[in-house]
C-alpha cells in the first residue's frame, strides 16, 4: 500500500501500526436485489480496497481517523453511538458494537482507513470498510471468528447500527472472494461457490456514471418491503413460499394477477434474475466453452437492465445512457446497471481490443450527454480480505 497513510497514522497516534487489514470493494455480475430476497447472486472482488491500519490501546477507547476525509472520532467501547455528524465513522462504530453484542471481548484501538473504492459509486465502499474493520479487530483481539461469520457480523452491523436493510452479498464477497473467480452465491444458506473467471480475452468494465446513490432511508428500503408485501400476498396459496426465492414461473404466473401491479413487477424481476444468475453460472462451467457462450452471457447482462429498468425501477436517466453508449461499442457483449441503483455504476462484459474504444466512446459521447465526466475502472476478478501484523 502508499506509505502515506502509514506516516500519517505516526503524525496522528504517535506510534507505528501494528496490524494492516484489507478489504475489497466488489462489483456484482448478475443477481441484482436478490440476495435480500434469499436468492443468487454472482459478484466478484475488484482491485479497489480499503486499509485498515491498527495499534492497540490500553483503555477502552477507539480513536478512529479517515485518512481520506481527513477527520477523526473517537468513541467509548462501552458507549458506542451512531454519529450524524461523521456519517463514514458508523461502519466501524457498528462492527466494533457488534462484536461485543456477539460475546468478544474488545480492547481500545487506534484505526486509521484509507481506501480507493469510489464512494457512492455502488461498488460497496461501506462493505470494505466494515470488513476491513473486521478483520483488524479480529487480529488485533485475537478473536476466535471464522472467515464466513466475519459478512455474518458485518452485516448485523450495517442492518442493525447502519439502518441499511442490505443483504449479505457485499460484506460476503468482500471477505471471501478468490483472485481469478467470481463468487456464486446462496444468500439463504450461505453456501458459495468459487467460479473459474479469467480469460485473457475478456474484460470487466466498470462505468461510472458519478451519479451518487443516497440510499440508506430511501427506495432500496421500499423495495424491500414490496417484495416482503408479494410473499405475504403469495403465501394466501403457497404456504410454503418463505421468500421470493421458492416461488416458481409457473406459480407466479397462476397468481400474479392477485397481485397489486407494481407488486407484481418487484416480484417478476426478482423471479426471473434469480433464474439469470442461475443460466449465468451454468454456461460458464461448460467444459467446451466457445465464442458464441459469451455473447449469450452478455444478453442475460442485458435482460437483467431492462429488467431492473422497467420492473424494479431502480435505474436512473444517467445509467440508461451510460448502458446504451457501451452497447454501442462493437465488442461490448453486454451491460447492466449494478449496485442497488438509483445511479452508480455499469457493469460491461467487454471483449479485450474493444476497451480502448469503450472508453473513448464513454469519455466523449456520456459528457456530451450528461455534463458529467465519467470515470472507467478495468478490473480483473480479485482476492478478498486479509491482515497481517506489522510489528
């Protein structure tokens, strides 16, 4: 990492680190407002992290510093409150709560995080900075916690301190993610599977619009509480349904028209992504794997944009152009809007001697639209969380 941030943590608390954690941000394939729903989902961990920096303290006090905002909080392991006026600082504050919730013992700490996931960008900036969070209390407590209960606590804190009614998918692939490979995963039972993903010949854009989400107490919880609304609408005649993801084709075709229409169009996008993620993973452990499996890769990316478009209506004008640009390029398989939307990123799986003219295409023609200049991050599949000691 930049040596920066560690002169800045002897500036700040006086001494070295002791520990230094990382956490990815992630960027998700296919699979998009699933993972709340019990379903599938296909993300993979981007080159863009988070560091955590870390020194224990012999009193019961975290004194936390954003090396980006340039800001420090501290907070009493004893009193851990959510803070308005440093709103970056409650993915800590919650996981170190969390924790303790949970029965482990905490001592007092020096943090300092730097990072370069986008924020706002819905490249789960937050995540990575909770896991990385995670992984340094973890060291530095020398806490008894496997790596897959580590996006179990993450997310308790994120739901619960945050007030961000997120699945698990982030906080899961941030952890648990491996160089070269997506992740599939069952966000009912946690069971994952790691998905061989490194050709030479294709890549993985990252398109951002620069249209900021602000999601927390906004329309990611409304649907949220409309697909909770189509299962208690669904159970009336199929008891069995616990979340959208029981719910089958056929049974949602017998009953969909019981159903309010805008209830029935959460529900239909999250029946037939769930079906996408499922097709995504299957063609891509085809042994004899050919050209022609690529392109019907990239028309699922598409299904799933208009699918989010149109039924879910988390799109944005911005994201609507920014997919239409890519698809333009010769080269461009496919593109999606990823994250929770409402602006954000775009997602293209894109054939390798196509990159340079994407990103041409999106500098000149999305500000010429807009009046925004975008910013494209190339990526390949990479390794999820780790700590190390320093010192």
């Amino acid at each position: 990492m930049d040596a920066k941030p560690v002169k800045k943590f002897k500036a700040v608390f006086g001494e070295q680190p002791h520990i230094l954690a990382q956490a990815p941000g992630r960027v998700n394939i296919i699979g998009e407002h699933t993972d709340y729903n019990d379903g599938f989902v296909l993300p993979m961990a981007i080159e863009h992290r988070v560091n955590m920096l870390a020194s224990p303290r012999a009193d019961r006090t975290i004194r936390l510093f954003s090396y980006d905002f340039s800001e420090e909080v501290q907070f009493a392991l004893d009193d851990i409150q959510y803070d308005s006026q440093h709103p970056w600082s409650n993915y800590s504050r919650g996981v170190a709560a969390i924790f303790q919730q949970a029965g482990y013992s905490l001592q007092g700490a020096n943090l300092l995080f730097s990072g370069n996931v986008p924020i706002g960008a819905g490249l789960s900036s937050s995540a990575a900075v909770e896991v990385a969070t995670a992984m340094a209390l973890r060291t530095l407590n020398k806490l008894p916690i496997a790596d897959d209960q580590i996006p179990v606590l993450c997310q308790r804190a994120e739901n619960e301190f945050v007030q961000m009614k997120c699945g698990i998918m982030d906080q899961f692939v941030s952890t648990m993610a491996r160089r070269g490979h997506l992740l599939f995963l069952d966000c009912r039972s946690l069971e994952y599977k790691l998905v061989p993903f490194s050709n030479s010949e294709i890549q993985i854009a990252i398109l951002n619009t620069k249209v900021k989400r602000e999601l927390t107490q906004s329309a990611y919880n409304e649907r949220r509480a409309q697909c909770e609304q189509g299962v208690r609408i669904l159970q009336q005649w199929a008891p069995h349904i616990q979340a959208l993801r029981d719910v089958s084709w056929t049974e949602f075709q017998r009953y969909r028209s019981r159903m309010p229409e805008v209830i029935a169009k959460r529900c239909e996008h999250v029946i037939s992504e769930n079906h996408r993620v499922l097709e995504f993973v299957q063609i891509l452990s085809i042994k004899d794997f050919k050209a022609h499996h690529w392109r019907k890769l990239g028309m699922l990316m598409r299904q799933s944009h208009v699918s989010l478009r149109d039924l879910y209506e988390v799109s944005c004008w911005e994201l609507d152009v920014m997919v239409e640009l890519a698809e333009s390029v010769p080269g461009v398989l496919g593109a999606r809007l990823t994250g929770a939307g409402f602006g954000g990123c775009v997602v293209a799986l894109v054939q390798r001697q196509a990159v340079e003219a994407l990103s041409e295409k999106i500098q000149q023609e999305y500000l010429n639209y807009t009046g925004i200049q975008p910013e494209i991050y190339i990526s390949s599949a990479a390794d999820g969380a780790s700590a190390k000691m320093l010192s």
